[in-house]
C-alpha cells in the first residue's frame, strides 16, 4: 500500500490531519504521523517504507533521502523548500514540491502587522506615526507580494514592487508602481517588504548597499529567510543611522547585539510566524496530500521544484 508519512516537528493545526487523511484515504493511501519528534534517529526510522513525505519546516536532508528505499514524493507545507536537500533528491528520483500560495495571506498579514505594531512604538502608551501615504516597497511580487500590496493599498501607502521575473503591466493591473531596478525600489521606499527565496543568488543579497539608499526614517521588513540578509553589513547600516530599523519573523544570528546596541528599533518574533495561523496551515496540509495523490495516479509535476 501506498504510504503517506507526515513528519512534522512543529505539528500540523489538529484540524488539518482529518482532511490530509480524507484525502489520501480516498485514493486508498495509508497516513503515518510522525510529530513533535525530538531525535533525526526518529524520522530515519519512521520515512524507511514511506512513498510519500510531508513535512513543514522540518530538515529533508541527503541521509533522510537515501534512508527511504520506497520514497517518490516529498511535499513541504509552504512556500520555501529549501530545507529539502534537492540535489539528494533528484539523485533518488524522489520528486520535490512546494504548495505556493496556501501560507501567503497569513504572511502578509504579518509584515503588516509588524509594521502597524512597530510604527506605534510596539504600543508603548507613547506617540507612534502612521504607515498612511508612506512609500512600500515590495521585493519579488509573488504570491506573497501580491496579498502584501493589496492589505497597504487599504492602508492608503503608496506601493511600489521589484520583481524581474514579473511583466511591469501585470504588476500595475494591481495598482502597484513597478520599478525598472531593486536600486530604484530601495532609494523610493521607506518601508520595504522582502519576499525573495534563499538560494545561491539571494543569500546575504541584502547588504550595505541596498539598504542605505533607503530614505530617512527607514523600515526593512524581512518575513522571507534570514540567509538573504548580509549581517554584517545590517549591522554597519544600524550603527551609521540611528533611524534604520529591522524587522524580522525570524531572529537573525546577529540579534542580541543588536537589542543591545539598538534599542527600540528592532522586532522579531519568537520563532519564524509567517504560516502560523489555523487558516494557512489546514490549507498548506490539504494542497500537500492532493499534489502526492495527483502525482502518484495522475503524474502531475506542477508543483515540482527540482524538474
């Protein structure tokens, strides 16, 4: 029998279990759960007969790979997919996904949300500003992008976005200026909102460079991954002005130095927030079980990542 493996350190909303066994039950697929694991020992053990592997932001490493002799199909829960060795997959003929747009609401919300939060001084009780009439920048306009641009656009900011792989006329279909550089986005914006992936191009793109073109009062908004950002040359950035500020739904490895040396102008969630809501989470765990159904009876490679 074909056998579906959820492994997920950080499980699944209860909510969306039902629905991925519905759905792979359905197609006579056998589901395993495998969560709040603590070893890799247990995942080792737990993927070696699974066909079928579904994971969040859990480690798919080259050893996880070849431990599943019966392994075609590897689904993560969400946008990014980096976490997944692609090179050991392909190796293995183990096909790898994604399941783009099911979390991007729930990210946007979020880079909204830390910026009203940030803004009002992280409601201190003392005057804040207001993001009405300020320029937003938005770095890749994907799916992310997109919900990022239609939430300001309620907020009355004016939008801009930066994205090379996007005709200028499909962006400005959604009221949104484009702009023929990411110099340009970043000398216009006083907020930006990055939402590029982290591969060999990106990683530590965001440096120096960019970040002090940005006008007086500057704001980067960073809910993608903490590899795009040089730290280094943040750090350098923060230090020569006194009114650049980082916010991050993940902390940077630089982060205590700068609540040390820079208060009141950083924020960062706990932990990485950008998926975590009910609604984004049953919707990246349903999407995942369809896209191995579809595979393995329809051999549909739309959502493949490493073709």
């Amino acid at each position: 029998m074909t056998k579906v493996l959820i492994a997920t350190e950080k499980p699944f909303h209860p909510d969306a279990i039902p629905g991925i066994k519905k759905i792979a039950g359905d197609a006579g697929f056998e589901v395993t759960l495998l969560e709040k694991y603590k070893e890799k020992t247990d995942l080792l053990d737990a993927v070696k007969d699974a066909t079928a592997l579904i994971v969040r932001s859990d480690k798919v490493t080259s050893d996880v790979i070849e431990a599943a002799e019966e392994l075609k199909v590897v689904v993560r829960a969400g946008a990014g997919y980096d976490n997944v060795d692609l090179d050991a997959a392909t190796k293995n003929n183990v096909a790898v996904m994604n399941t783009p747009g099911q979390n991007s609401n729930a990210v946007a919300e979020l880079a909204l949300g830390m910026m009203v939060f940030h803004a009002r001084g992280h409601f201190n009780g003392k005057s804040g500003t207001e993001l009405r009439n300020k320029t937003l920048g938005i770095h890749a306009f994907g799916h992310v992008g997109q919900f990022v641009a239609e939430i300001a656009k309620g907020f009355n900011m004016d939008v801009y976005a930066f994205d090379p792989f996007k005709d200028s006329k499909e962006i400005e279909k959604m009221g949104v200026k484009p702009v023929s550089s990411v110099g340009e986005l970043y000398e216009k914006c006083q907020y930006i909102s990055l939402h590029i992936p982290s591969n060999e191009k990106t990683k530590k793109s965001i440096g120096y460079d960019l970040l002090n073109k940005m006008p007086e009062n500057a704001t980067l908004v960073n809910t993608a991954r903490k590899e795009v950002i040089n730290e280094e040359e943040l750090l350098k950035v923060m230090e020569e002005r006194n009114d650049f500020h980082y916010l991050s739904d993940i902390a940077p490895d630089c982060a205590d130095q700068i609540a040390e040396n820079y208060e009141g102008r950083y924020f960062f969630t706990p932990k990485k927030m950008g998926a975590q809501t009910a609604e984004a989470n049953i919707n990246a765990g349903l999407a995942a079980a369809e896209q191995i159904v579809n595979y393995i009876k329809n051999n549909d490679t739309t959502f493949q990542v490493n073709k």
